[in-house]
C-alpha cells in the first residue's frame, strides 16, 4: 500500500470505474489493505471495527461490491508472526471480514499452508471461519460465500530458502509445527512460547513440511467437511495444475474459479497455470459435472449442456494447452568478439 495515495483517490478510482462500467463487479481490498487503511488514515471510531466501518462505507458508497479473502495464510499466532510480519493478526482479518458481511457485502476466506505450520493448526483455521460463519448467517447479514485453500509456493521468497523437513530424528522426533500446533491448543493459548517445548519446537520456523497433491487434496476434503456452512469450495489449479484441479472436483471443491487476464501474487512465486473456458469446461465435463458460469455471489448464469457450450465447439485441442501465465524470457547475451592483435610490421605471422 501507497502511504501518500489519500482515501479519496480509492473513492474516485471506484466511482470512475462504477460510471464507465456501471455493470461491473468490483471484488476488492482484502482485509490487511483494510488494516492499513485505518493505519494510514487514522478514521474517526471508538474500536478498530469502527474505523473499518468508517472507511468501507464510504468505498461501499463509490461502488465496491464485495471483498477477496487475501491474506488468510493461517491464522494460528506463532506460524502468521514468522511468516506474516507486517501483516494483520487473525483478529483483524476476521472482524475487517465481519464489517462487511454487517454492510452487506459477501466474502471468501482462504488458506494457505504446508509450511511450518501444524496440521492442527490448518483445522483451527478452518473452525474460526466455521465460527464467524455461523455468527454471519444468524444475523441474516452477507456472509463467506467460498473458501479457497492452497499449498504455499516457496519460490522467489525468504520462507522458501528454509530446509525442507527431514522426517523424525532423535532431535526432532515430530515435526515442529505439530508440537507447537499441540501446545497452542486451538488458540487456548496464543502467547506460548515455543523455546519452552524442548528440542523439537525449537527448530519451529526453521524447516518446512511442503504439500504435495495428496495432502492438498486431503486438505481440501476435510475443508468441505468442516466448513458445511460455507456454499462454495473453490479448487486451486492456479497453484496444482489442471488436473489436480479436476481431482480436486472429487474431493470436495464445487468451483473451478474462472478466466485470468492477470494474476500477480502466487505468479510471483513462480507458480501460476492459465487455462481458457473451453478447457476448464472440459475438465469440469470430464469429472463427471456439468459446467455451469457463475457470478461473484455464485448464481448461475449460463449452463453448459448443450452442443454450443465452450468445449464442445473445440476442433483443435492443441491450440488450447495449459500455459504459464507469466513465463520469464531467457536472457540473451550478445558477446562482441575481440579484435585478434595485429602482429608488428616486420614480425613473423603466427602459425
């Protein structure tokens, strides 16, 4: 966030966009640009709540529509203040997502893991959700209409350079993350201190457990258990792959996302898939569903049964190739050959 940009500039960049699209939905600020609003903007409140308030109603009123859910990671305090610093607490993220769901705005939570966080902790994220979720729909106010779930990128970042866990050792005969994740006790107690747990969480923060598809699949599977409450749960091939989007199909997810022009977060850590809508139909289709368009609150808007529908007027799947969205160009050395040293007048040539 631009500290110098003043509130009015989001204001009028809304309201530009609402009178030359007035059809568009715009689905933005995610919670922590909310924190650092209030941050930077210091608007009038008694409570934190207050001053989101403050602000979202004032964008709410130049055209914003609903919020994206980024900035989720895991809400768990240990693993965010290692891998979050700067970022708001889980606290903040959930109430900022409470202000809107109480202005009528709808929402989606996410969750980024197979870091050095526990798998107790993934569940914990997942129960919090579940908890302001049901609080949301007792009040007949918006409310989280999906969850999307992701395994953390480690390329072109700082978390990324750690070590990848081991397996048991006589150091560390459990992962880290589960001994501290145990010890939290479902954020019974946020303030623990992990040095205090022996050997094994002291390397908490020091090696990472990645996620393959397995566990993501597994992962995701236990969302759609826990989270019944919430409509929708989304499958992230932007991050696994076409095809581990489509299994994720069968593993819970009832949403494959949509076309992107432009992605700028996961892309930068050097993961990012681009498929078009013929072939994400096609994998929809081939899952055994039918592939349907939705708006941003997942009403439907086209089904696609019939013989016009995207991939059912492909001739030429080759043209249609999962790409990368953001594909970094080979440099090109140019080396300008020396000129060979003439010999001295009079000198032998060489050989």
């Amino acid at each position: 966030m631009n500290p110098d940009l003043p509130l009015d500039y989001y204001i009028d960049l809304l309201r530009s966009i609402k009178q030359r699209f007035p059809r568009i939905h715009i689905h933005a600020f995610s919670p922590p640009e909310f924190v650092e609003f209030v941050e930077f903007f210091d608007p009038p409140g008694a409570t934190f709540k207050d001053k989101v308030r403050w602000v979202m109603q004032r964008l709410v009123d130049a055209g914003l529509d609903s919020l994206p859910g980024g900035g989720g990671e895991i809400f768990a305090h240990p693993v965010r203040r290692k891998i979050g610093l700067g970022k708001c607490d889980a606290d903040k993220w959930l109430d900022t997502m409470e202000v809107a769901h109480s202005l009528g705005l709808f929402t989606s939570a996410t969750m980024m893991f197979g870091h050095i966080e526990g798998y107790a902790d993934r569940i914990h994220h997942m129960l919090l959700v579940r908890d302001r979720q049901d609080r949301a729909l007792a009040d007949g106010r918006a409310h989280y209409v999906s969850f999307i779930s992701w395994p953390f990128q480690r390329e072109n970042t700082p978390l990324g350079r750690l070590p990848d866990w081991d397996g048991p050792s006589p150091v560390a005969p459990e992962f880290p993350g589960d001994v501290l994740a145990r010890a939290l006790g479902d954020g019974a107690n946020p303030d623990i201190d992990y040095r205090d747990l022996g050997p094994a969480a002291a390397l908490f923060g020091r090696v990472v457990r990645r996620s393959g598809a397995a566990d993501y699949l597994r992962t995701q599977a236990i969302s759609r258990l826990v989270l019944d409450n919430v409509y929708s749960i989304g499958a992230s091939w932007v991050t696994m792959g076409p095809h581990i989007g489509q299994m994720g199909l069968l593993c819970g997810a009832t949403d494959m996302g949509s076309v992107m022009m432009e992605e700028n977060v996961v892309s930068a850590a050097g993961t990012t898939y681009c498929l078009d809508e013929a072939v994400i139909c096609r994998l929809i289709r081939e899952s055994g569903f039918i592939p349907a368009q939705r708006n941003n609150t997942y009403d439907p808007l086209r089904i696609h049964a019939g013989p016009d529908s995207p991939d059912r007027v492909v001739s030429d799947w080759s043209l249609h190739r999962a790409r990368r969205l953001h594909v970094e160009r080979p440099i090109e050395l140019r080396i300008k050959p020396r000129a060979r040293p003439q010999p001295a007048a009079g000198a032998p040539s060489p050989a």
